[in-house]
C-alpha cells in the first residue's frame, strides 16, 4: 500500500544528515588528499624539470668553461714558446757577447803574457848577451852603457826578426 | 507500533500521535547509512600516494562522479557534487542492501524515493537561483508567456514525480519478484533474480543520478 507520512520528512532530514556525514568523512578527505597528491606530483615534475634544465646549463656553462680553458691554454702555451724561443735567443746572443767577451780577454790575456815573456826573454838575452861579450872581451862589460847599446841592438835587429817570427 | 508486514509492500508502522512512519524503512535507511558511513571513514582512514584496491576503487568512484559533475554544472559542481554523489552512493546502496535475505531496501518505499526526488528538486531550484538569481529563476516559469506558468509548474513537480515512481516501482518490483521467485522455486532461480535485481538497482541509481544531474544542468543554464 502506498502511504505518504512522516518517513517522507524523515527521509529527507536522513539524506541531508547522510550528505553532511559523508562530506566530512568521505568527499572532503578524499578530494583533499587527491589534490594535495596531485600537488606533489606536479612539484616532483617541476622540480624535475628544473633540474634537468639545472644539469642542462651547468654542462653547457661547465663546456664553455672547458672550451675557455682551453683556449686559455692553448694561449699560454703559445706565449710561452714565443717567451722561450726569445728567452733562447736572448740567452744565445748573451752567450755569444759573453764568448766574445772571454775571447777577447784571453786573447788580451795572451798578449799580455807573451809581451810579459818577451820581455822577460829579452833581459835573459841582454843578461847572456852581456855575459858573452863579458867572456869574449875579457874585461866587464856589466856597465849600464853596455846594456842600454845590447838593449838598442836586440830591439832594432835581432828581436825584431825573433818578433817577427814569433808573432 | 502495528506490524503489516505479511503483506507484500506492508510496513511496520510507528505511530507518534497523530503522525506515522515506517519504523521498518527508517531503520534500514540508518543501517544504509551506517554501513556507507563506515565505508567512508575506512576509506579515507590511512590513504597512501600509492593506492591499494579498495582506496583506488573509492577514489575511482569519488572521481568519477566528480568528473560527472563538473562536467554537467560546472559553475556550482562544488555545491552540488555532495548532494549528487549522496545520492547516487544512497540509492545504490540501499537498492543492493534488498538481495541479502531478511533486509529490504529502503528506496522499495515511496516515501523514500519522493524525499529523494524533493531533495533533487530544491537542488535544481537553487543552482537555477544561484547562476540566474532568484528573480532570473523565476521569471523563467513565465516564459514564453504568463500562461505557461501553470504547466512550468507541474513539469517541476512532475520531473520529482517521476523520479521518485520509476526508483519506487523498479525496486518495489525487483524485491517483490525476489520475494515471488523465492515462494516458487527453492533453488538456482531465486539467484538469477536476485543477480537481476543487482543489475537493476545500478541501472536505477545510475539513472536517479544522470536524470537528476540534467535537470539542475538546464535549470542551471544561462
């Protein structure tokens, strides 16, 4: 039989109590709990994202970087051969005015120490000179007359043909 | 408190003074609504990001309506989504809660079904007032002319009408035919019934549902 009564009105006061309930426990919770889940996963695909674009401009920084450095490099070195290759230079050519220096002083050397033995050579001379003559004459000759006039003798005749053939 | 109930479609009756009930729905409509109060606060209780079956099923089905919702009204899906998603959660559940043996379904009795229908009613009333306003709500029942007034009337009332018989009469019928086939054969035939009677009571909370979602969508239409 149908009858309409107060389990209408109950009906309804039941399904808005139902709607209420399940809204605090069901729909709210759960709507919730997906949007907060949804969040996150769209904040992990960011940040994801971010960081392949992080990792994406440190390789190219970090190869500009390298490609820098390496030009850099390549530059040193370059200057560094050019510095070298002058450094040689300079170090030869200081080396060959050094040479020349030493050269000529031994050369200087040399001649100073052959004047010094020429001279030498020519008191033994006078000296033996002297002491032939001495020997020869039979009287001495050890005046400094005697020796200036061997000295002369040496020096215009005699030592010039022994310099002559020394030098 | 009288008992009716040896007739098919009789109720126990509650009588306060001069108003009755039927103690018999009321109680099965508050068992309906414990067990999907249950269901709600094991579902939402301990949600992982990673869902498991029954959290994923739930979560499928809030979804899914939700999207049904939005879909349909958009500019008030928050408002309505409880009350649609109530109701279609309540009307398939207590369709169902008729196969197992010793409970009836509340929506087997009218006046369930017509406070359903009320309610689905006052839900198209206000989104039609919240999105046009009251007086743009109004001035709709006059519309094309003032004559039309009484049968925009009887249409509002008629759409609650029928919503509220077809839900009646399917689930009166289904529990009426389980009841029937049960008298009559004792083995495998009252389990095809009651299997019909399944498929019946989604059919009809998904119909419940889809026709009342179109009738706050054109109330809601600009």
């Amino acid at each position: 039989m149908i009858q309409i009564d107060m389990t209408f009105f109950a009906s309804i006061l039941n399904f808005l109590l139902l709607t209420a309930l399940l809204t605090f426990f069901l729909y709210r919770p759960i709507r919730k709990f997906m949007a907060d889940r949804q969040d996150r996963i769209k904040r992990s695909l960011e940040e994801a994202a971010q960081s392949r674009t992080d990792t994406a401009n440190m390789k190219e920084e970090y190869e500009a970087r390298l490609a820098q450095a390496s030009r850099e490099a390549q530059d040193i070195i370059e200057k560094a051969v050019v510095q070298g290759e002058r450094s040689q230079a300079e170090i030869l050519e200081a080396a060959r005015k050094e040479a020349k220096t030493i050269l000529e002083q031994a050369r200087a050397e040399a001649r100073r120490e052959r004047q010094a033995a020429f001279e030498a050579l020519r008191d033994d001379i006078v000296g033996l000179v002297i002491s032939a003559a001495t020997a020869v004459a039979g009287k001495n000759t050890d005046s400094a007359d005697d020796e200036a006039m061997v000295r002369r003798l040496i020096e215009e005749g005699w030592l010039s043909s022994v310099g002559e053939r020394e030098v | 408190m009288t008992n009716a109930s040896s007739e098919i479609g009789a109720h126990v009756m509650l009588r306060i003074g001069v108003f009755t009930c039927h103690l018999d729905t009321i109680i099965m409509t508050w068992i309906v609504m414990a067990l999907l109060v249950a269901a709600a606060v094991i579902a939402s209780r301990r949600m992982k990001d990673v869902p498991g079956g029954f959290q994923n099923m739930v979560e499928y089905g809030v979804e899914a309506l939700w999207g049904l919702v939005a879909d349909n009204v958009p500019p008030r899906a928050r408002r309505c989504f409880p009350v649609i998603a109530t109701l279609f959660l309540f009307i398939l559940a207590s369709n169902l809660i008729g196969v197992v043996p010793g409970m009836k379904s509340p929506t087997a009795d009218i006046n369930v079904t017509l406070a359903l229908a009320t309610v689905v009613v006052g839900l198209t009333i206000y989104a039609g007032a919240s999105v046009k306003g009251v007086w743009g709500y109004l001035i709709g029942f006059v519309k094309p002319n003032p004559l039309f007034l009484p049968l925009n009337l009887i249409e509002l009332c008629t759409r609650a009408i029928t919503l509220a018989l077809r839900l009646f009469g399917n689930i009166f019928a289904g529990d009426v035919l389980v009841i029937i086939l049960g008298k009559l054969v004792a083995y495998a035939v009252p389990t095809v019934g009651q299997a019909f009677h399944v498929f019946i009571g989604v059919l009809q909370a998904y119909l419940f549902v889809m026709l009342s979602i179109a009738y706050v969508t054109v109330a809601a239409e600009e």
